[in-house]
C-alpha cells in the first residue's frame, strides 16, 4: 500500500509543474541506464547493475534506440537490432511513436535533464533513467 502512495506522490510531483515538453528533446540523445521502474501499481525494482544500456539518438522530429553493451576497454557491444521512432508533442507532452513490422506503441517523456530521463510506457511503468558512466576498476 505505501509504494502506491510514493508511485502517486512522484508522479504528482512530476505533473503539478508545468515544463516545456519542448525542451526535453535536448536531452534524450546519449547513453541512459535503467536505474529503477515503478510499475503501475506502485511496486519499485532497484537496478544496480545493467548488463545493456539504451542508447537514443534524436535528430529533429525522428529518434533511434538501440541497446548496447558497453564493455571494460570503454567501447560497447552494439545489438543489431534498433527501434526507431518519431517525436511528437500531445497533450503538453513528449510522446515517442514506435512502429515495426511487428508491433506499435507509444511512450511518453515524463521529464528529461542532464542527469535524468523519465519515461512512462502504456502500462503506465515509469522507467527512471541516468546517464551511463564507465566502471572504473
């Protein structure tokens, strides 16, 4: 019950401020790792550890995703496989339209800075994101 409380109190938090969907689009391009998901009924998972991280790349209205490994050397292990998808801005916010030949699906951009992205899926999981920084050993 109280992980329900926190999921509405961050996500009241995120909505009662009025930000410009527009500038969000300035930082979704890089190397994001998941670093927690709340699903929709409030349970949190942690993630300490990601084996791939995602990797955006946005230019004007038109996006990519791609998972990648990154790797000890510092170079990554790229996934042949990309998602690719169009930026539009509804109902005051960010929405990122996917298609493939196999499925559509849209998410929205809940909140994005330098340090964090936001993203909610049609589940309504919110996905918290932070920028990918070499291991050091």
């Amino acid at each position: 019950m109280t992980k329900k409380i926190i999921y509405l109190f961050v996500f009241s938090l995120i909505s009662c401020s009025k930000p410009n969907p527009e500038e969000y689009k300035k930082y979704i391009n890089g190397y994001w790792e998941i670093e927690k998901v709340i699903t929709s009924d409030g349970i949190e998972k942690q993630y300490n550890f990601n084996q791939s991280i995602d990797y955006l790349q946005v230019k004007d209205k038109k996006g990519i995703r791609k998972k990648v490994q990154p790797q000890l050397n510092g170079s990554f292990i790229t996934t042949k496989d990309r998602e690719i998808f169009t930026l539009k801005i509804e109902n005051d916010s960010l929405r990122m339209y996917y298609v493939t030949p196999l499925s559509k699906w849209k998410e929205t951009v809940i909140s994005a800075k330098e340090k964090q992205l936001i993203i909610k899926n049609e589940a309504g999981n919110l996905y918290f994101y932070k920028p990918y920084t070499k291991i050091e050993l």
